[in-house]
C-alpha cells in the first residue's frame, strides 16, 4: 500500500480472502445480503435512484446490521426490511437539496419562485427600501417541506393578490401591533407561527397547526380555525383572547399567558371555544410585596371538545417575602349544557388554582380541584386537594 502498488479496494479483497473463524461468517453474510439487496433492485426508479453517496450511505447503514450471527442476515433479508432498505436507499439517492429563495421589494411571481423537489425556504426580510413579501406575490414551494419567513417591524398583513401555495410551514415575525393574517387560502400549510406585540387577529384552515406568540400583551388577541392552536403570550393586562369565536379549532387548544409585572396588573379575559382538549394556564411574574390578579377564563365547549384543564398560581397575601396573586373566576360550559337531551361532551374538568368555578355538563365523570369552588352541574365526580 505505501509502495502504490495496489488500491484500497485490491486490500479489502485480500482482506476478505484472508478472514477465518466469524470474520469470515460475517462476510459471508454481508456478502449474501448485499446480493439480495441488489436482486431486489429490480425497477427502473430503483436503479436510477440507487446512486450517489448518500444512496451508499443509507444501504451501508442497513448492512451494518448484518454480522457473524445467522439470525442478522435472516431479519435484514426478510421482504419488509429488504424492501424498506431500497426504498431508503432510493429516496436518498433521488433527494434534491433545498435552495433559499429570496423576496424583493417588487413583484416576485414566475418560475424564480417556484421551490425545488428538496426543502426549500422562502424569505421576506425587511430592507432598507422596504417590505419584501408585497403586492401580487406569488409562491409556490413545489415538493419537498417548505418553510416561508416573513420578517419586518410593520404589522404584517396578507398583501392584495398575493398566493402562497405547498408551502408547508409559515414564520411570520412583526415588530409591532396588529398583525393580521389569514391563511385560509393557502394549499399545503401545515405550520404557522406568528409572533407579534398584541392585539393580532389569525385564522387558518382546520389542517393548520397554528402557534401565536405576544409581548405587551394588553389588546386583544383572536384566533379562529386552525388544527391544534397555542397562545403565548407576556405582559398581559387588561385584554384579551379570544379563540374559536366564529370557527373552533379542530385540534386541541392551549393558552399560556403571563400576567404584566406591574404592582395591580389583570391578567387578560380568556375565552375559547371548542377544541377536543382545552389548557389555559396563567401566572405571574410580579414581586415580592406586590400582586397581580388572573383574568376570568371562559371555556365553551363545541361536539368534539372532552377534556378541560385551567391552572394559575397559588393565591398569596403579597408580602416583604411572599409575592402576592388572585386567582380569578372560571367557567365551563358544555356544547349542550342547555339540552334536556342531547347528551353533553366534556367528561374531564381540572382546575388547579381558581377563585369560583361554575361547570355545566352533563357528561361529566371526573372533576378535579385545588382551591375553592361553585360547582353547579349535573353530579360530577369530585377529587379535590
């Protein structure tokens, strides 16, 4: 080898040529299943597919498995996996890397914005001329997991005529207040987030896994529609949220909110209706010798929503050493709660901290409370701390 006489691929034969005892096994087996793996090569996609480095590196991961041991080769040669290997090895092979595309201030539309097969990512960053996701704006991610980024220090709004399509994961950051974003007409979102300072209004289609994120947040914050919905937000005060106002959200629902530090401060009002699980969790962030005050939160559930749980700080006398807090009023109502004889949907109510609670359902079978309560409802059962 020093001498240059022989290539790396002479010596490895050699070496196999040479191996006794279960080296010689393990090629052996190593051998057998990469035979059976390139008989199972055996249409025209597989065989264009299986190429290049990384098509090499998913098949050496799956001979891998194979050693000494007889009972290797059998599993890694079994239909299934066999099959799964060149799919593997297929797709790697096939895979195109994803390229970034970069708005500008004028009309972006046409086939410099039309993604690739890979994971492509769409920018708008603010520039020095201005917004860049603007007037008649036309996406399309193409194949592959796209991702849009949308950043800037006005509220962002949908521009007039702008489409966005297979783009599956949307990042919208604003400097600002009033955010206003309806994706309903987008194909292939999967995934939005946006992240402003207060009063945002967002709405999405029941496929739509939607995340908003507020500081300041003293105005009011509305989401409608959307599949699995979460609200963040800090420095609440005096506003609200509101959620499933006109459309619920198909998934589940969850509220973080944290009151404003400030000494008097009232956390927001919130409500939300439908959702299959809703989790609305308030606290504080005060300090000591002070107290804020949770917000009332109102759930009201829609056919598909079961399961409830609303959580805060513990309530304390604020002071030298003892941050103080008040907790606020809750109520739950059930989708037919004023129904002689549709059957209600809300089994599951958990209430961890409160000031007074009101649950009406009758299709109620667990309760479960810290604090102390009014309950009014049709014979829950209780387990209260």
């Amino acid at each position: 080898m020093a001498a240059g006489t022989q290539t790396f691929a002479q010596i490895a034969l050699q070496l196999t040529f040479s191996a006794q005892g279960t080296d010689a096994t393990a090629i052996a087996n190593k051998l057998a299943a990469a035979t059976a793996f390139t008989t199972a090569l055996d249409t025209t996609a597989e065989i264009v597919g299986y190429s290049g480095t990384a098509a090499a590196a998913s098949a050496r991961t799956w001979l891998a498995t194979v050693t000494d041991v007889a009972e290797t080769l059998t599993a890694a040669t079994t239909a299934t996996t066999l099959n799964a290997a060149v799919a593997a090895a297929t797709v790697a092979g096939t895979s195109v890397a994803g390229q970034p595309f970069t708005l500008t201030t004028g009309v972006d539309q046409g086939a410099s914005f039309v993604g690739t097969s890979g994971n492509d990512t769409f920018v708008a960053a603010q520039v020095a001329a201005g917004n860049t996701w603007t007037v008649g704006d036309q996406i399309d991610g193409g194949a592959g997991t796209d991702v849009f980024n949308v950043t800037q220090t006005a509220a962002i709004t949908m521009p007039v005529s702008a489409t966005v399509k297979n783009v599956e994961t949307a990042n919208l950051t604003s400097g600002t207040t009033a955010n206003v974003i309806d994706t309903t007409t987008w194909t292939g979102l999967t995934a939005l987030n946006v992240t402003g300072v207060t009063a945002q209004t967002v709405t999405a289609a029941a496929t739509t896994d939607v995340a908003v994120t507020g500081s300041t947040a003293t105005g009011t914050t509305t989401v409608n529609g959307g599949k699995n919905v979460t609200v963040t937000e800090t420095g609440a005060s005096g506003g609200t949220v509101g959620i499933g106002a006109t459309t619920a959200a198909a998934g589940t629902v969850t509220v973080n909110s944290t009151i404003l530090a400030t000494a008097g401060s009232t956390g927001n009002a919130i409500t939300v209706t439908g959702g299959t699980a809703v989790s609305v969790t308030q606290k504080g962030a005060n300090a000591v010798n002070t107290t804020v005050t949770d917000g009332a939160v109102i759930v009201n559930g829609n056919a598909s929503t079961t399961t409830v749980t609303v959580s805060a700080d513990k309530a304390a006398t604020a002071a030298a050493t003892v941050v103080g807090h008040v907790n606020g009023a809750v109520t739950v109502t059930d989708v037919n709660a004023a129904s002689a004889t549709a059957a209600g949907t809300i089994a599951t109510v958990t209430l961890n901290n409160f000031a007074a609670a009101t649950i009406d359902s009758s299709a109620i079978s667990t309760v479960n409370l810290t604090g102390t309560a009014t309950i009014l409802g049709d014979r829950p059962r209780f387990s209260h701390e």
